[in-house]
C-alpha cells in the first residue's frame, strides 16, 4: 500500500514540475491534473473545523461582497469544486480553494469536499500563487510579494515571469518596485487606500520619510495621481497640500470602483454613469489596455 502511495506522489510530483517548466504557468492545468488523477472514492468530506490557511497564502484581504455572492452559490448549489489540502499535525492546510472555504462558513456549512495530497512546501506555494494570481484579484502588495516568491522559488528572470503568466516586463518591473517603499505605505496600497498608480509615483522616490509625508497627503486631502505628481516634482506644492479634501462621492459603485482599481492598478472613478481610468505614461496605458485584452493598431 505505501508503494502504491508513493508511485502516485512521484507521478503528481513530475506532472507539476512539467507545468511549472512549461512557457506558461496556468493553474487551471495544475489543477484540473490534480483531480482528474484523483479517484472519486477519496474526495472526502472534512470538517471546517480542521482546515487551516496555507502559510504561503499570498492574499491577506477578501472582498466581502465576491464571498457572499460565492457563499449564496454554495447555499444554493452546494461546492462544486472539491478543496485540494495537505495533512498537517493538527488537521489540514489549505493548498487551494480558501475563498471556498471562507463562503462554506458564511452559509452555514460543517464540512467541504476536499482532495488530500501529500505535497512538498515549494508545491504547496506555487499552487497557492498561483491559484491567487489566475484567479483572484490581488491588491498590488500581494500581487507584488508572490511575484517576488515566484522569482525566487523557481529562479526566474523579470522576462521569464512575464512570459510565463502572459504579462509584459515592464508590469512585473512596476510591481516588484512597490516592495521599496517603506512598510506603512505598502499597507496603505493593501487595504485600497492608495491605488497602485500612487504607490508607482511613490516607488521612484528614495526618502523613506517623505515617501510616508506625500502618501499621508494623498490618502488625507484625497489626491490623484496628477495631483501627487506635482508634489514630487515640487511644483504648486502648496497649492495641493492647501487645498480643501474633495467631496465625499456616493458609495452606490464604491465596490466596483475597489474591484477594477485591484485589477487595473490605477485609480478608478465611477460618477454619472461614467468610468473615469487615471493613467500616468503611455507605457501605464498599455499595460491598462494590456490588462483589458484591447489591442491597438
């Protein structure tokens, strides 16, 4: 039996170091190699109880609205897409499937479907990066460190990433550059309040102090992008640090402004049934429109 277990590791463990290899890392492959090896016989049902979140988790912050929509789902339909977990001593470790997790308990669930594998902690971290990378949407700070993680863990060069998840160099150039700026600012890019064209500007800067003096500004009076500009250049600076704090908006599209300010990573406004996409270079425009699918002539 333990022969049996052991040829079956070694075989998922070559399956998922040929994807990683591969010119493009998908996740939808890793996973569907996963539970289409899986016999049904040992998708098991465990307890919520005894789940716990991969410590290589990138995400930190999950929107509450996506959670009830997918928790209303579940409630409805039930989990369609068993969790894949590692044993750990004192019950599970979630490799994939935590926003899953999270939605079971919200609609009153004791138990998910889930797939046991026996992964290394290198697997368990690229699945989980992955998983995050592809399919939720990262605030910049955690897009940032996973893909400093993905770097580092398999040796890749800023182009290699980039071919590898179908970015351009320049975006993974941006987004490494936020982990420059001191602590208390990346928390204001993690929790939405600064966006990541604000948190660009910053970047390119090298004092600390006044990094974290502008970035209070920007969160303080509710500065733009252009406004921030003109005090790192030094240009009107008293005129923007005077000015009066803009009126607070209507929060009816507050969620979706957040959401594709995460996907975009750049300030979004919504008002008058219209979308306003802040751009700072003609190089940000193309990676917006990059992000967006839209290719021009």
């Amino acid at each position: 039996m333990k022969e049996e277990t052991g040829s079956k590791r070694k075989a998922l463990g070559m399956g998922l170091e040929q994807l990683f290899n591969s010119e493009m890392l998908d996740f939808d492959k890793v996973e569907k190699k996963i539970v289409d090896t899986t016999p049904k016989d040992e998708i098991v049902e465990l307890p919520i109880k005894e789940l716990m979140s991969n410590p290589y988790q990138p995400r930190k912050i999950f929107n509450d609205d996506a959670l009830k929509e997918l928790s209303d789902s579940i409630k409805e339909h039930g989990v369609f897409q068993p969790i894949i977990v590692k044993k750990s001593v004192k019950g599970y470790n979630i490799i994939a499937g935590e926003r899953r997790v999270k939605a079971s308990t919200m609609a009153g669930r004791e138990t998910v479907p889930a797939i046991v594998r026996d992964f290394t902690d290198d697997e368990m971290m690229q699945i989980s990066l992955l998983e995050n990378l592809q399919r939720e949407d990262l605030t910049a700070i955690e897009e940032a460190k996973a893909y400093k993680k993905i770097i580092e863990e398999l040796r890749l060069t800023q182009e290699d990433l980039a071919k590898k998840l179908g970015k351009s160099r320049s975006h993974i150039t941006n987004m490494l550059g936020l982990l420059r700026l001191p602590l208390s600012v990346q928390n204001m890019v993690l929790y939405n309040k600064l966006s990541m064209g604000h948190a660009r500007v910053l970047s390119k800067l090298e004092n600390h102090e006044k990094i974290t003096e502008l970035a209070n500004e920007v969160v303080k009076n509710n500065l733009s992008v252009r406004d921030l500009e003109n005090l790192v250049s030094g240009s009107s600076f008293k005129k923007v640090v005077n000015m009066k704090p803009r009126t607070q908006k209507s929060k009816e599209y507050k969620y979706v402004e957040n959401a594709m300010k995460d996907k975009l990573g750049t300030k979004v406004s919504i008002s008058e049934n219209k979308i306003k996409i802040t751009f700072v270079s003609p190089e940000d425009l193309n990676r917006i429109l990059e992000i967006l699918n839209i290719e021009v002539e």
